[in-house]
C-alpha cells in the first residue's frame, strides 16, 4: 500500500511534466533551456502530493468526479503516512488487529489505484496532444525488463 502511495506521487509528478512537455518541441531544446526544464522537474520532485495536485488543478479544469476521485486518493495517502499506525497503535500485537489492518490498508490500497488510473490517463492524454503517445510506457517497460533499482 505504501508503494502505491508512492506511485501516487510519482503519477502527479508526471502529470505536471506531460503537461509542460505540451509546450517543448524536443527536437530544438538548447543546453540552457535543458537545465531551466531540469530545475522545473526537480522542483516538482520537491513539492507534496498536495501541493503537486493543487498546482495541476491550477492550470486544467477537471470534472468534479475526477477530482473527487484524486482528492480521496491524497486523503488515503496522508492517512496511510501520518495516523494509520497511531490509529492502529496496539492492533499490530493481535491476530485480530492484524486482520483489521490488512483490510483497511486493502481498501486503502483500492482508493489510491483508483486516483492513480484517473492520473494515469491524464498524464498519457496530455502526451497524446503533444504526440508523444506511448513513450512513457516504451521506457517503464525497458525499465521493467532490466529489473534494476533506477533513481528517478
């Protein structure tokens, strides 16, 4: 649950990029502009799920549902990271403790896959319009298929 969480992050990240990539042809970019757009995507690196989120929400418009759907997803995530132990606190020494935890972080789990698919699509849309479709996807599969740890 902790790695989708996670994922959650990395999703809203590439939103913000797919999104500033509509403005770049990057067949032109000059060394210069190269590390203007590298401090941008180390900036969005820095920012929280919730500020990333509120940036992105900033610059498109998005239907209530889809927004709904992203804002639980942030509300599970902060949940997970800040008070789902001390929520719990003394389950984790019970079979029974244990069982309620695993469900709730089961649900918790289905609540963050639902925002990431809705960041998902956005982020492939948008690099759809910039005519860049399925580039992502080619290198997370070269990726996988190395099996390596790489820094992102």
């Amino acid at each position: 649950t902790a790695e989708k969480a996670q994922v959650l992050e990395t999703e809203a990240g590439n939103v913000a990029l797919s999104y500033l990539a509509l403005f770049v042809n990057t067949d032109t970019i000059t060394p210069e502009e190269t590390e203007m757009y590298r401090s941008i995507e180390n900036d969005v690196n820095r920012k929280t799920l919730g500020a990333l989120l509120k940036h992105i929400k900033g610059q498109m418009h998005f239907d209530d549902t889809i927004v709904g759907i992203i804002d639980e997803g942030v509300k599970q995530r902060n949940y997970l990271t800040h008070h789902f132990f001390r929520t719990h606190n003394f389950a984790l020494f019970s079979e029974e403790g244990r069982k309620v935890m695993v469900a709730e972080l089961k649900d918790i789990q289905g609540k963050l896959d639902k925002a990431h698919a809705m960041l998902r699509v956005i982020s492939e849309l948008l690099d759809k319009i910039a005519g860049r479709a399925g580039m992502a996807n080619e290198a997370a599969l070269r990726l996988q298929t190395r099996g390596k740890t790489v820094k992102l």
